[in-house]
C-alpha cells in the first residue's frame, strides 16, 4: 500500500483497509506490517487482515500461526479467509477440512475470523450446502457496482451478510484497490481491500 495513498483515501471517505497478510503461495506478506501501521498512521479508523490461503502447501495450522506470529505487534480487527477458487481441490470435503482446521487453529490463538468468498466460490470449493462456518462473518464478492446488500442470495447457511465487495481493481487515489461496503447501524461504511 503507498504510504502517500492512506491519506488521500481517508479524505475520500474510505476508512476501513484490510491488506494482505498471507499469500497463495504459501507465506506471509512481507509487507502486512508496514501496510498496517501505515493504514493507521494515514488516519484509517478500521484496519483487518486478509489471509489467502495456501491449500496445495498443506498444514493450514502452520500457515495461520506463521500469519499470527508476523502480526504479533500489530493492532488489527480480524482476519478473513479469502476463499476463492484458486488451487483448491476436487474434493469438497478436504477443502472443508481445510478450511476447518485454519479457523479452529486462528480461534485457538485468539483471534476473530472471518470469511471472504463468493457464492460461486463456495459452491465449487465446498458446495453451497456446507454451513460448517457460517457462525462467522461473511464479506462476499458479487461485483454489480452496486454499494448495498440487495443482491445478497443466502449460501452455506449464512442468512446475511457482514460486507459486500461490489468492484475490484480500482485505482482510487493512486493506490490500487477492491471497493466494498459495509453497513452500520446509522450510516455506511466505505471499505478498501488492498
């Protein structure tokens, strides 16, 4: 994230980042810590992590205690599963497995989880049927360019949403970013994804 950005999105209404924290391929982001403190330094008043798993690396639990471990001195919300069809297998109960054990493991070390995914993800990765999680927060994808939860279908026993990430890769003051929305109880919130 450019340091220069944070301000310029914060003048713009966007209070609210989430950069990444874990890679796909299967290690911590070498700059999570550095977009969290400059997250916060540029005024943003929310900042959570996102972690895209590394399903063909195996052991979920070690993924998630090497992205705790790297965020042992940060101030962060949460941290959301991107769970996207990106590697996954054939096997819909591995993958739900999977995704089983990292929560737990993420719980374990005390910290919120949350979902990131889309009803088609969830449907190939670990059918629409699968609730195993659904306790957690859901943001999901369904890019209609509309900032609302209108369009929101229920899947994998969740019956609302938490965000919705409605356009991606935007430009928005020079930085490059996936807009979301989330809705509070007297306003809405304008969420960047980084």
């Amino acid at each position: 994230l450019l340091k220069n950005s944070i301000p310029c999105l914060v003048s713009n209404g966007y209070i609210f980042a989430v950069p990444r924290g874990y890679c796909s391929y299967g290690d911590v982001d070498e700059n999570v810590v550095e977009n969290i403190q400059n997250a916060w330094n540029g005024g943003m008043h929310y900042v959570d992590v996102y972690m895209f798993p590394c399903v063909s690396c195996a052991n979920p639990e070690k993924q998630v205690t090497d992205l705790v471990n790297a965020l042992s001195n940060s101030r962060y919300g949460m941290i959301w599963f991107d769970i996207e069809r990106y590697k996954w297998t054939d096997d819909l109960e591995y993958n739900r497995q999977f995704i089983l054990r990292a929560v737990n493991k993420m719980k374990e070390l005390g910290q919120k989880p949350g979902i990131y995914t889309s009803y088609y993800n969830w449907e190939s990765i670990v059918g629409l049927d699968w609730d195993g999680v659904s306790y957690l927060p859901l943001w999901y994808a369904h890019y209609d360019k509309d900032p609302s939860f209108n369009d929101f279908r229920p899947f994998g026993g969740w019956r609302k949403p938490a965000i919705k990430q409605y356009d991606g890769d935007r430009t928005v003051c020079g930085a490059s970013v996936d807009l979301n929305f989330y809705q509070l109880k007297d306003s809405d919130l304008s969420l960047i994804h980084i």
